[in-house]
C-alpha cells in the first residue's frame, strides 16, 4: 500500500500552497489534515478538533456502559472504576501532545462533570432534589480516589 497523500507545512498562506505533488510517475495529494495512530494532526496545530474527537469517542465509550452505571445494583466505586479505566483512557488518548485552550478545557470538564453527576445521582435536600455542583463533584472523587481504611 502506498502513500498517496500528505501535509505540507510552510510559512504560505493555505491558498497559496499546490493542491498536488508529483515527484516522477508518483502524484501525492496535498491534505490540511489526516489521522495518526487514531490522532488528528492537522496543519495549523489547533487542538480543538482532536479534542472534540476525543470527547466523542469518550461519549461512545460511556453510552457503551451506561447500564452499567445507571444500574442500583452497580455500587458507586465500581462506577468509578469503570469510568477511570474505560472512559478517561479514551478521551485522554494523545493529550500529552495537546496546548489547551480554555475553549477545549471547559469542553473536557463539562464531559466529566456529566459522567460524574450520572454516577453520583442526584443530592436531596428538605425534600427537594437538585443536581450536584462541581466542588461536590470534586469532594466526591476524593473520597473515593482514596477511599479511608
């Protein structure tokens, strides 16, 4: 199998660059973007797009097994485990390459807060049942990241 695209990367305008490259008998088109051991690298380097891929994929992961972690016979740090070790891997995937911006930040911590709020339902008070708020969440991942013995 051959290579029949590829990027160039230069200090030209992105109009200004050829569409095609041919090098003998062996014609290349030229891309603004391609993927990569299952990472989108593209020309301007902007992050945004791998992270909403990452956060996608993370959301298939998590519909994958949310019976799992809707279940009441599931207890809260099996849910945990299963969200650090099926879920965060996948949307983490190649972030150590990742500059965030506050944009993707705010997009990878609602995704979190989502997850974490399934997990740990809703807080009744007087009577009233309301939705967790992020310092809860917070505390709540402490507790069970180091659960007290």
């Amino acid at each position: 199998m051959r290579k029949t695209k590829i990027m160039l990367l230069g200090k030209k305008p992105l109009d200004q660059r050829k569409s095609r490259l041919e090098i003998g008998p062996y014609n290349f088109q030229v891309v603004r973007s391609f993927t990569y051991l299952g990472s989108i690298i593209n020309e301007n380097q902007d992050e945004e797009e791998e992270v909403k891929s990452r956060i996608a994929a993370g959301n298939r992961a998590y519909f994958s097994i949310v019976k799992l972690i809707k279940s009441r016979l599931v207890i809260r740090t099996t849910k945990f485990t299963l969200y650090k070790t099926l879920i965060s891997p996948v949307v983490t995937y190649g972030g150590e390459t990742w500059t965030l911006s506050n944009k993707s930040i705010n997009l990878l911590d609602r995704l979190e807060g989502a997850i974490l709020r399934r997990i740990l339902g809703p807080v009744c008070e007087n009577g009233n049942w309301r939705r967790r708020k992020n310092s809860e969440l917070l505390g709540s991942i402490r507790n069970v990241a180091s659960p007290r013995t």
